[in-house]
C-alpha cells in the first residue's frame, strides 16, 4: 500500500467501513508511515468538530454569516492577531460544515468510493480559499 492509497481509506477505516484485510494493510503502512498517521490523527480531529458542529445544530447559511464576519472583522482596525484568530475560527467552521455537507450528500448516494473523491475535491477546494485568504493578508 502507498500513501496515496491509505489516504484514500483512512476515512472509512475511521469509519469502520474497511473489510479486515483493506483494514490490516492500513493498519501495517500506518505503523512505518508518520506522514499518514498525521493525516488520520487530522481526520479523526475533523470527525471530532463535526460531532461538535452538529450537536450545536448549525444553521444552513453558517458559512454566509461566517464570512460576512470576517469582512466586517477585517474592515474594522483591529490588530493583526485578533483579525488571524477571527480567520481561523472562521475557517474550521467552514470547513466543518463542507465536511457536513458533503457526508450528508454521499450517505444519500451510498458510494464509498464517490465520498473519498469528493473529500479530496473538497480539500483540494478549501486549500485554495485557504491560500487566497493568507495571500490578502500580506
Ligand atoms: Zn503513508
């Protein structure tokens, strides 16, 4: 198994959807492998504020109102790390209700396979905004 592989899985091994063997082969490159037993300890973190988010019952346009506040928290002249922290919360809101949105949308479709993609489509997606964010910064 290669990184690319194990990364594509940790989710449904998180999940507990992996079948023992897929799970073991996992389980082996997770033990040699620091780089993906970082990205299972992130997922795993993800899934965590997930449970976090929806227990607050987040509404359907949490990320409209997170973003007019960061525009407003940006406007006004507050110093650099308040407007970093208000950032970053900000952040792992939107990417919490993605993160939501998306698992509500493949568990409709059932398609393991399509989750994972997604996922990926999602991050790559949230890595740009995130890019975008720090470049307006400096
Ligand atoms: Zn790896």
């Amino acid at each position: 198994m290669n990184c690319n592989n194990c990364n594509r899985m940790l989710s449904r091994y998180l999940d507990r959807e992996l079948d023992q063997g897929r799970a073991s082969e996992l389980e082996e490159h997770l033990a040699r492998c620091p780089a993906c037993r970082d990205e299972l300890a992130r997922l795993a973190a993800d899934a965590e504020g997930l449970r976090t988010l929806e227990s607050a019952g987040p509404s359907p346009f949490l990320v409209t109102r997170v973003m007019a506040e960061v525009r407003l928290s940006r406007r006004s002249r507050r110093p650099a790390w308040a407007r970093a922290m208000a950032t970053t919360a900000a952040l792992l809101l939107v990417a919490g209700g993605a993160f939501a949105g998306i698992r509500v949308g493949t568990s409709l479709a059932g398609n393991g396979e399509t989750t994972d993609e997604m996922l990926v489509s999602a991050d790559e997606t949230f890595a740009g905004f995130t890019e975008s964010l720090l470049m307006e910064d400096q």
